[in-house]
C-alpha cells in the first residue's frame, strides 16, 4: 500500500541524496587545485564574472516581473498559491545558478587536465560538471512536486497549485532560455563575422575583444538557460501526469506515480554516472552507457513497482507500463534520428553544397531542417496513438512523457557537458596551452555538439508529450463537453496559436541580428581604435563586449516573454473563450514542436558541416566552402540556440497558463 | 425566380464573352508586327520553343498519372465522374497552355514596344498578355462549374461529380507549379550563381549560357503554373461553397450563388481591364485602378442581385452579404500587408542587414518573412469569426473565399503581366535595345514584383478560406458526429498534416538546389570549354541548359504530387480513419498557410532588397552589401517561386482528396 507519509519520505530522502551527489561532484571538480596558470585562471575569472553578472542582472529582471504577479495570486487565491508559483520559480533560478557555478568553475580544470593528465580527465571534470546540473535539476523537481503532492493533494485546489508551481517554472525558464540565447547567439554570431569572416583570425583567438563575450555565452545560454527549460520540461510533464491521475483515477497510487517515476530515474541516473568510475572506455561511450544504464534501471524499477502496486491492468493490454516503455524507446529512437540528421549522411551532402557558395548551403541547410521533422514527429504521433490504445488515454501519453523525462538527471548531464567541454577549449586557445591540449579539448567540444542535438531532439519529443499532457489536461478541467474541429472558436484559435511560433521565432532571431550588428561595430572599432591589438601586443576590451550582450539579451528577452503570457490570458477572456484556448493551444503546439525541431537540427548540421569542412575536407579551412559553411553556421546559431529552445517553452508555458485559467475559477 | 436554364445561359454568356475578351487582346497583341528584330526575333522564338517543348513534356507526365486515375473512376464510379475529373484536369491545362502563348508572343511585343512607342505602348502590351490569362481561367471556371451544376445538381452523385472536377484541377495544377516551379528556380539560381556571383556579368547577359532557360522558366513557372495554380484556387472555393450551399439549403439560388458571383466579378473584371483604354495614369495606378473598379461593380452587382432574389437573410444581422464583404475586404488587406513586408520599411532594413555580410541578410529575412505571418493570419482569422458568426456558419467562410476569387480574371491579369514584363527586360537585354529602353522594362518589372508579391498574398488568404470551406464540406459529408480535438485519432492526424508542408518544402528546395548544382557545373563548362563565348564572339549552347532544368523539374515533380495524393488515402483506410483525415487536413492547412506566407514575403523582400542596393544604395552594385544580398534573393528563389506556391495548392489538393474520398461511397 502507498500512504502520504511514506510517499514523501521517499520522496525526500531522494532529493537530499541527490543534492548529496551534487555535493560529492562539485568537490570532486574543486579538488583540482589551479596552481601555476595565472592566464587561464584570469581568463576563468573573467567569464565568471561576466556570467554572474548576467545572471544577478536577468534574475532582477525576472523578479520585476514575477512579483507583480505573486503578488495577485496571494491577494486572489492565498497564500498557498502564491508559495507554490514561488517555489516553481525559485527552484527553477536555483537549478541554473548552481549548474552555472559549476561550470564555470569546471571550465578551466577541464583545460587544465587536458594538459597535464590527459583525456580521460579532462573528460571527468566536464562530465562532473555536467552532473551538477543534471542532479540539481532532478532532485529539485522531485523535491517541489513531492511536496505538493504530499501537503495539498486532497485539497480543492490541488490542480491550481500544481499549475501554480509549473508555472512559476515555464516562466522563468522561458525568460532565462530566451535571455540567455540571445546574449550567447550575438557574442557568438559577433565574434564570427569579425574575427572568422573578416579579420580572419581563428575561433577563441585572444585577439578578439567579443571572445570572452562568446564563452560567458556558453555558461548562460547553454548552462543556466537549458537547465532551467529542462527543468521546466520535467515539471510540465509531471503536472500534467498528476492532474489527469487526481481527476481519473481519484487514487494516491496514481497521483503519485509520476513521482515515484521520477524517483526511479534519479536512481537510475545515480547508477549511470557511477558506471564512469568502473567501465572505462571512450568518452562517446561513456555517455552512452550512462543514459542506457539509467534507462534500464529506471524500467525494472517501474515494472516491478507498477506489479506489486498493482497499478495500470494486465501487462498483455491495455497496460500503462506501455506507455512507460513508450516513452523511453520514442526518446531513444528520436535521439537516433537526430544524431543522423545532424551527424550522419546528410550533414556530408550539406557541406557539399558549400561548394557553389552560401546560397545552395542555405537552401541544403533549411531543407535538411524541414526534412528532419518527419520522422520524429510522425514517431511521436505513432507513440501517442499506441499510448492512448494500450496504455490508457490522455494519462498514458501524459506518462509516456513522464518517462521519457525520468532519468532527466542523466540526460542533462550528458547536454550540460557541452559547453563546458566547449569553453575549456576556448579557455586553453587563449592561455596558449598548445595544439595536443587543444586537440583533446576540441575531440570533447565536437562529442558535446552530438550529445546537444540528441538532448534538443529529446527537449522537443518530450516538450510535445507534456503539451498534448497538459492540453488533456485542460480539457479535463475546464468541463469543455466538446471540442470540435468544426466549431469556429476552434478553428480561429488554433490559426492564432500557429502564429505565435512564427513571431517569437522572428523576434528572438531579429534580436540575435540585432545585438550582433552591435557587437561586430564594437569589434571593428576596437581593432581600429586600439593600436597593437591585431598584432597581439595590446589587449582587447572584453567588458565591453560582455555588457552589449548583456543589455540586448535583457532587453529583448522582455517583449516575447510578455506576448506569450498575455495571449493566452486574452484568448480565454474574449468572445473565443475557452474553446478558442483549447484551439489556440493545438495550433501553437503544433507549429511549435516542427519549428523547433526544424531549427534544433538545421542548426546542428550547419555547425557540423562547418566542422566537417574544417576537419580538412572539400578544400578545409579558408577555402571558398568553408567561408559558405560559416555563413551556414552563422545562421544556425540562433535557430538552434536562441529561437528553437524558446518554441519549446512556449508551448508549455502556454498550456500551463491554459490550466492555470480554467482551474482558477474552482 | 432563378431556373436551371437561366442560370446556365447566363454562365454560357458570361464564359464566351470572357472567352471574345480573351480573342480581343490576343489579336491586339499579334497585331504588333515584329519587323527588321531578327535578333530579338531569334530570342523570342528560342524562348517559345523552349517553353512548348517543356510544357508537352509535363503534360505528357501528367497525363501518365492522370489515366490510370481517370480509368479507375470511370471503371468503378461511371462514365460522368472520369468526365467531370478529366473536363477538371484538360481545362486546367489549357489555361496553363493559353496563358502561355499569349506571354511568349507579348514578352518580345512589349520590348519592341518600349523601344518604338515607349513606356505607355509597352505596359499594354504586357498587360494584355496579362489578360489572356486572366480571362482563360475565369471563363473556363464560369463554363466548367456552371455546366456541372446545370446537368447534374439534382444527382445524388453531385457532390461526388464536384469533387471529381476539383479533383482534376488540384492534380494538375499541383504538377504544374512544383513542375514549372523546379524549372524556372533552378535556371535563375544556376544562372545568378555562374553569372552574378562567379563571372561577374550582369542579368540577362547573352553571354550565360542559361540566360535563355531562365526566360523560359519564368513563362513555364511564373505564367504556366501560376495559371494552373489560381484556376485550382477559384475552382476550390467555388466546389466548398456549392457543396456546401447545396448540403445545407437545398435550393437552387443557394447552389448557384457562387457561381453567379463569379460571373459578377467576371464582368467587373471586364469593365476593370477596358478602364485601362479610359484612365490613362501611372501603370502602378491602372493596375490598382483595374482590380478596385472589378471589385466595386462585383460588390454591387452581389449587392443587387441577393436583395432582388432575397438570398441570404435580413442585412443588419445574420446576413451572407457580410461574407462577400469580408471576403473582398481581407483580399485587399491582406495585399496591402503583402506589399508592407516586400516593399516597405521592413526591405530596407533588410537592405541595411546585408552590410555585415551574407549571414546576417539571411537571418533578417527569415525572421522578416516568419514576422509577416501574423498580420495575414490573425486577419484571416479574425474574418473566418465574422463571416461564420454575422454571415451564415461555414457556408459564409466559403462564400467569402468566393468573393475574394471572384475577381479572379484581373487579379490573374495583373499577375501575369509581372513575368511578362520580366521577359521583355531579358529579351531588350540580349538584343542590346539600348539602355532607355532597359529602364522601361525594368521599371516595369519592378512593378512586376510587388504585384507578384500581392497577388501571392491573396492566392495563399483564398487558399485558406477555399481549404477551410472544403474541410467543413468534408465534415458535412462524412457524417462525423464530433470530430473532438482530444480525440487521439484527430490529434495524430494533426500532426502527420503538420509535417507534410515542411517536407514538400524540403523536397522541393532540394530539388532545386540539386538542379541548380548541375546548371552551374554545365555553365562553367561551357565558360571553359567555349572559345570567345565570355568575349562575346561565340554563342553559349542554350538548348543544354534549358534541357538541364526540363529533365531536373520532369523528374522532381513527381514524388511531392505522389506523397500528396497517396497519404489522405493512406490515411483514410488506416484505423485513423476519418477522423484522422480530418485532423490531417487541419493541421496540413494551418502550417501549410504559414509556410507558404513565410515563404512568398521571405522571398519577395530578399528579392526587392536586392533591386534597392543595385538601385544605388548602400554601395550599389558590386559592393559586399550587393554580394550578400544577391545570396539572400537565391535562398529567397525557391521560397517565393517553388516551394511556398506548392503549399497554396497542396492544402487544397489534399482537401479536394478527403472530400472525394466520403463522397465516393454514397
């Protein structure tokens, strides 16, 4: 039998031993001690500073405008609402500033033991680095949800705090993924039509004042702003698993299956990344038996819970353990295509197209894009449709999601390795650590571009998983008898809700252009203006550099966070009413997951076409097709950094405040 | 009172009338002689063989999947439905093949024109050319559809008979503009590539090898499947309304409203293009004129005829004349909107983003095309609401749809003239007419691209409407009971539809892109391996360029226009079922709409940026702002002319597919 009391013991002793690994991680990271690298350690410092001083300006940001709004939730609806909004953002801001601690402080130890201890080192203080945030991210979800659950699920309100405390996390996140994508994306875009295009002076070169602009961008765009959007994905999809339990099967099993899912998963996970210790093999497959360890624990954990709990039916139909199995397998498969997509065949014939200049690889690069979203997304309706049949309606794609969430830890260790692997390279460029240090930096950084296409694949699958959750969701709540296609409010929100993809793409990727026309005129003058820099006698002004971003990322981050939060609000209360929110939802959610996932593979294959050419062929670095790669490149930036992560928060943000509405009135 | 036969004589004189117009301008063309021009005599003629030859080749393609087509409808559904889809598919064809030979004969007309009789005699020529169009798709429209209600409205195989000659259309003109579309995008981006980018010589330059096979493309794209591409519009809108009308109300004035309309703006049409011989201002002010006198006399002669036979309810509320109105008015807007994003503030920023390179213009015209969506849609939106609620459900939407098509002859008028105008620049061009005769034509291009721009504008708001009309044709006769947004059938539907526009997009670019590849291969060939061609002292060999784009675009087509009839089908039989071809059609509509607008504002904006450098602005020709921006415009060929209008029809074509499909079985 499951009881509150046990249920949240478990719940608790789960988080706290995650926080422990946490813990046992960073100290591992910081036990490398910087002696004798007065030129690596300032430039860590640098990026540090830069990166918190983004982070404390972003969070300001954010507070502004979550206080407006935790205020009329206390005066409105208590206390207790206000708490549960409260707690889904602050957690959500504390997954990101602890990940991003730790990969700036992993950044330069990365560096350093590629030189004086080698590979595996290297790779071990990166992929520790990378577990801060994966374990963070799990045990506060685990922690906040576990909570809920246990203080308020028998009351009234339940599902509105739930929506509360999710969105407290969407909202947050969506400021952080689009305010940190833009400043990565216009220090990176910057950095490369000067110092690549014109000046031609290699990546992470010293000499180039938006160099260290680019690495703080690593820290919080592919850090800080993808914790917090995997955070919010794990979330989203636990609510919406535990709203649709609650009002379907009015039993605590149920309620809290997600939960003990997730539990399951962060034990998997636990094992995953102790597997390291023992199993030494290449790095590529170090992470691969990280995830598929995690992967299988997690599922005999579950079969035999779901047995011995009795939960979802016979095993042979109609049996939510499908919808479990689903989830992991639609997760793994979309990984695969992925990788394809972004590092198989079709990157080789995009950089091809690089030799008849910029226009066909832009052509090749946006068709690879659109062609890529067939296959995972027709995966996805297959896995949706086999959930809802054999696994038990709108709950079982809803835990489908769940799933493909649960070892969450895991995953996000393996996408947080990225960019440290990637701002260790920069850091070893500029401390001129030499070519064998930079060669294993750069055999870490290109593993790390594979694991991000996979991890953004994965972000996009299940994001769609917890949306169609979270529109069930809805549906359920807001007592709608029918939502049919014919009716017009329907139709008319579903063509509004397919728009805004489409204009919070355009914003974010304007913005992008925007802030990096600023930087390239900064780079021009500072070339111009400082005598000796070129030459490498003078340094460059990277503060300034750093604070462009900074004000850009801010202030544009602002208008597309507003758009998506106020139209859902003034669809519900038009003449469209709910049934128009129901429309709207679909329509975003659609056009959202194949823009997303257009732009996460576009951008992938642009940046490994690039590298492909650079590794040597079709003419190799300066030759004509690598300057029409890098225009590739330059424009999968902020496809696969700035606006395609963003549609991915959107959609849920968006059926979260949808919930949130409907379950407001009770 | 209306009867059968005063309604079909009146479509008969309406239809031979169009038809006398049709006669009328064609023999005002051909009364230019060409006399003492052999070399622009020689052009023309080189021109009009390539295109003939092309166009046989495609309809003897077509014709291959038309017959078996055609025989299993005769074979299982009767000797009258193969009829009425092979009357649909040759009248296509024949507007198509009409269309183009009064372009081929009035291209050279006018550069003649421009350099005898000046600019005035030159814009009538190519706006008669224009005309022939024009006039050929509303007529045969007007006689098919009127003759088919006529014969067979009483028929319970009625529906089944309409869906059939939509059927016949959509199929052709799917072929013909992906067909017409590969050809006339790879011979302009090969083209540009060799000759703008690597060569350095201007447009149109005798010199490139495939200057002739781009004049070609723009009769067989721009013209040709243009053509094809608006007739299946107006016959779409009118086949949902009358399915719709006859399914709803069961009166004969109902079923024959929308033709009736379109025989009103047929004959607004008519006094429209005799304006031209009156009002003698500005061109860009006589083709505004023409469509806005066509669109008054319409909504006047609608206004008059629905008061007299008392159609349509009580004026203030609840009224079908509302439905007229917004279908006229939302044209209009949405033109407007069309001509902002490619000809207003938004171009020249455009313009100014091509100062930092390739990389940046392509990132400024993405977001500026997927920003463009929103104004269309949200307007779109906002009039479906309107017409559904204040002019009588879904039969409201659809007879707006009629309304904004009924017009169709000068709309199709000012639309061809652009191509025409086009070709009469390259042909003054390699005749060396000297340059004031250049600046004449090229003005008039100009022009030329904003109408194509509006006029895209207008094809892809009627193409939703006419898809949404058929959708609820489709649901009226399917007998769905609820077609429910949460059920699991709709929702996969959903998102199957969603992917098919993005991978006929991905098809199709590629399909260009691989086309242009072999252009630019064959190109430097001939450069290298012709003596004195880049002198000018030898010809290029133009027949194996045009044959290059004819074998590429033949082969190209035929996948796209498979997948497209094949998955509604597949779909249909599969335990999706109905309600999954319903969610299909959704969803394949909303981001077939939003790609197609994206993708037509895109390119036109690329494209005007471009003229605005080369017009001498920001460096002008030859600088790098001019170099970026001639990339821009290449990506910026396949959205606007191949890939965006095959979505237009494809939302139909798989609409016409569904409604065929319920109608067959009864």
């Amino acid at each position: 039998m499951m009881n509150h009391v046990s249920f949240f013991i478990a719940s608790l002793v789960a988080a706290f031993a995650g926080f422990g690994v946490v813990a046992v991680l960073f100290s591992k990271i910081r036990a490398l001690p910087i002696v004798n690298e007065d030129k690596a350690r300032e430039i860590a410092r640098a990026i540090k500073v830069g990166a918190m001083t983004f982070l404390k300006e972003e969070y300001r940001i954010i507070s502004i405008i979550v206080l407006p709004i935790l205020l009329i939730l206390g005066f409105w609806k208590g206390i207790v609402a206000a708490a549960c909004f409260f707690v889904g953002a602050i957690f959500s801001l504390l997954c990101g500033f602890i990940g991003m601690n730790a990969a700036t402080d992993a950044n330069v130890r990365t560096a350093i033991a590629a030189k004086d201890s080698g590979e595996h080192a290297a790779f071990s203080i990166a992929f520790f680095g990378g577990g801060v945030m994966g374990f963070s991210v799990a045990s506060f979800g685990v922690l906040g949800l576990g909570s809920l659950v246990y203080f308020f699920v028998d009351s009234v309100q339940f599902v509105f705090y739930l929506s509360a405390f999710g969105f407290g996390a969407s909202l947050v996140a969506f400021f952080a993924r689009v305010g940190g994508g833009i400043f990565t994306k216009s220090a990176d875009v910057g950095a490369d039509l000067v110092g690549k295009l014109e000046a031609g002076i290699p990546e992470d070169d010293p000499r180039n004042p938006a160099v260290i602009a680019d690495n703080v961008g690593d820290c919080v765009g592919d850090t800080a702003g993808m914790g917090a959007d995997i955070y919010e994905s794990y979330i989203g999809s636990m609510v919406s698993a535990i709203v649709l339990a609650t009002t379907m099967y009015h039993q605590l099993s149920y309620s809290t299956l997600p939960i003990v899912l997730s539990i399951f998963g962060l034990f998997g996970s636990f094992l995953g990344i102790v597997s390291h210790g023992i199993i030494r093999v290449e790095p590529i497959a170090m992470l691969r038996n990280a995830s598929y360890i995690a992967i299988a624990v997690f599922g005999a954990l579950t079969f035999g819970y779901m047995r011995i709990m009795n939960i979802g039916g016979t095993f042979i139909r109609g049996d939510l353990f499908w919808s479990v199995i689903i989830g992991c397998v639609a997760g793994i498969v979309i990984g695969l295509v992925t990788e394809y997509y972004t590092g198989g065949a079709p990157v080789k014939k995009l950089a091809e197209s690089s030799q008849t200049g910029a226009a066909t690889n832009i052509i090749y690069g946006l068709s690879l894009g659109m062609e890529s979203t067939a296959l995972p997304v027709v995966i996805l309706a297959m896995g949706i449709w086999a959930a809802f049949v054999f696994g038990g309606g709108t709950f079982g794609v809803s835990l489908a999601a769940v799933s493909m969430l649960a070892t969450v830890a895991i995953t996000m260790t393996v996408d947080s390795y990225g960019p440290i692997a990637d701002n260790a390279g920069g850091i070893a460029e500029m401390a001129s650590f030499g070519k064998p240090v930079r060669l294993i930096t750069d055999k870490l950084d290109a593993l790390g571009n594979t694991t991000a296409a996979m991890g953004k694949g994965f972000a996009i699958g299940s994001a769609l998983l917890a949306a169609l959750g979270l529109f069930a969701a809805y549906c359920q709540e807001s007592g709608l008898k029918a939502l049919e296609l014919t009716q017009v409010e329907v139709l008319v929100g579903i063509l509004i809700g397919g728009v805004m993809p489409f204009l919070i793409s355009a914003l974010t990727m304007r913005s992008v252009g925007d802030a990096a026309l600023k930087m390239v005129m900064e780079v021009r003058r500072q070339f111009k203006e400082i005598p000796g820099l070129m030459e490498g006698t003078a340094p460059a002004d990277y503060e300034r550099c750093v604070a462009i971003s900074t004000k850009a990322a801010l202030r544009e981050m602002i208008l597309p966070g507003l758009l998506t939060v106020a139209l859902p609000i003034a669809v519900f209360y038009s003449p469209l009413g709910k049934e128009g929110l129901g429309g709207l939802l679909v329509g975003s959610t659609l056009v959202g997951v194949l823009l997303a996932l257009m732009m996460a593979n576009g951008g992938g294959a642009w940046d490994n076409a690039k590298k492909y050419i650079e590794a040597g062929n079709l003419g190799g670095k300066g030759s004509d097709s690598h300057h029409a790669a890098v225009i590739g490149d330059t424009v999968g930036d902020p496809f696969k950094d700035t606006s395609g992560p963003a549609l991915n928060i959107l959609i849920k943000l968006m059926s979260i405040i949808a919930l949130l509405l409907v379950s407001m009135g009770k």
